[in-house]
C-alpha cells in the first residue's frame, strides 16, 4: 500500500494510505542503515509503501526537505519534514530572542534545498519601543535580503489573517526556537487543533517544549488530505539549536543570496571570503552592504565544516 506520513512520535508513524486508511506503522531496524544517516529515516511529509504487517518498506524519491544536526549524534541528521511547498520560522525578538545565528542557518538549509521561506516575527504586541525598533530593523535586513517578512501577535491575532492567503493550497513547515509560539499560531489558523501551549520559562525566558513530535494538520476543517491543492501546516517540536548537516565549504556561498551576489566580484573564483586579497564580499562587508550578522553567520558555518561538531547555541 502507498500512503502519506502525517505524524512522527519517534517510535510510530501514522500513515494515510491512499485508500483513506489510518495506520500506525513502525520501521524496521534494517531499514535505518540502508545509506540514510538520520535518526528519523522518515519524516512527515514523507511519501512511503507500507506492507500487510504495518511495516514502512520504501519511501519514495523527496522533492524537498529540511534537515539539521542531531543534537547528541553528530554524525546523524534530524529531518524536521519533507516535500514541502514552504516554510515558516517563527521569530521574537524577546521573551525568548531569537539569534541572527539561528535564522540564518535555518534560511541556508531551506535554500540549500529550494524551499521558499516566510519569517514570521511573532509577539509584537508585548515589545517595548526599543523592541520594537529592533524587529523593525531586523526586518527591513531580511526583506532586503529578498526574505518575505510579517510581524504579528498570535495571542491577540493581530496580523494572523494576512497569512492565510499565503497557506492556501501549500504544506507549510512551521518552524522556530521553543516558546515563540507556533502552537498558539497554529491554534489561531486552525482552530479546532486544540494544540497545547505553555508558559516561558522564567529563569531562563526560554521555551517550554509543548509539541513532542511533528505532525501535518489540515488547515481547514473539512479538509482532506486525499484532495489535491489542499492546505497542510506541519507542526514540528520548538529547536533550540541549528546545527547545518551535509554542506560542502565551496557551495555554503550560494546559500546566503547577497553573499553570492557579491562574490561574483571576488578575485578568485575559490575565494573563502575570509582572508583573500581583492575579495568583494570582504569590502561589501565593510561598505556595511552587507550586514555583520550575516557575515558571522557565514563565518560560523564554515567553522562547523572545521570542528565537525553540532553548536548548542546557534
């Protein structure tokens, strides 16, 4: 039988087959070896086969997916989901901060696999002027970059409506640290998700994780999944780390847009843009053309192909 995963516990995946059946399936442990270094071979979003016995056997070819470092195995991926039309990363400034660090890393890994991303920069109704005056500024660099940008408050709603528009007939990925609250974005797109919220950790103005495992949900109540162009929401578990998986050196250029732009400028055709005479990316940073933060960010990936090892605090 073929069918769709549309959630992950870790241990089982419900699977909707074709036929419109719902079965918790499992993976056999032969299965994880076969050449795929993930701590979960399949994801959500996944299209799989699935025998008589409720085990996944194949999983077919993937148009896209999103992947970051295992935490505790470096040497293994974590695939947050796949074949996506899109996602969401869903930002605060406060209560918890979201780093520049995060972000980029997090937009170098959709445009290393060609998926669109939109950031949402949540919690606008709790910011002081100063606050305020930093995500508008964090803003007006990303959209400068060519990154869609909305600035909203899932708990009073305000903003919520103008994504709707942008979900129509796509799966989106919704993504972000713990505690910027996707869960209550979600609940406020989809009402009847009844998805579990908690408070900020006071001692540490972190997250507390809520969603434990990821799952696509319609977007619309009458919804199915079996009808094409259908509106889909992956929920996956708040991250507080990105660490990049599987990214060459030469390549990590193209996948920060105005480092690439300006980079057809440099000198050599092999330039790292950390050292090199006559390098352009060196002089757009110093022309302030492009934005420190970035660069950092750029300087930190390629450091992670230098140290081999997952960073906690990206």
């Amino acid at each position: 039988m073929l069918g769709l995963v549309i959630k992950n516990t870790g241990s089982w995946y419900t699977v909707l087959t074709d036929d419109g059946q719902l079965l918790d399936c499992k993976v056999k442990g032969n299965f994880r070896i076969k050449g795929i270094r993930s701590t979960n071979p399949v994801a959500v979003g996944d299209r799989v086969t699935v025998n008589d016995e409720g085990w996944i056997t194949e999983i077919a070819d993937r148009k896209n997916y999103i992947i970051r470092k295992s935490i505790n195995l470096s040497k293994q991926s974590h695939i947050l989901a796949a074949n996506v039309d899109q996602a969401l990363l869903v930002i605060t400034v406060v209560r918890p901060e979201t780093s520049t660090t995060f972000i980029d890393r997090f937009l170098a890994s959709a445009e290393a696999y060609r998926v669109p991303v939109i950031l949402i920069f949540n919690k606008s109704d709790m910011l002081s002027d100063e606050e305020r005056h930093y995500q508008q500024m964090m803003m007006d660099l990303y959209e400068t970059i060519g990154y869609e940008c909305h600035a909203i408050s899932a708990q009073t709603g305000d903003g919520v409506e103008t994504l709707r528009p942008k979900l129509e007939g796509k799966i989106t990925l919704l993504s972000g640290n713990s505690g910027v609250g996707k869960s209550t974005l979600i609940n406020r797109l989809v009402p009847d998700a009844n998805l579990r919220t908690a408070d900020i950790s006071d001692a540490h103005q972190t997250g507390m994780h809520t969603t434990t495992f990821s799952e696509m949900i319609p977007l619309h109540v009458h919804s199915s999944f079996l009808i094409p162009h259908s509106s889909f929401l992956i929920d996956t578990p708040g991250i507080k780390g990105f660490g990049t998986f599987d990214m060459e050196r030469e390549e990590l250029t193209s996948y920060f847009k105005e480092i690439f732009e300006f980079s057809k400028q440099c000198r050599f055709s092999d330039c790292t843009h950390t050292h090199e005479p006559g390098c352009a990316v060196l002089k757009a940073v110093e022309d302030h053309y492009i934005a420190q933060s970035r660069y950092q960010s750029y300087l930190s990936m390629l450091d992670d192909k230098d140290e081999n090892k997952y960073r906690e605090a990206y």
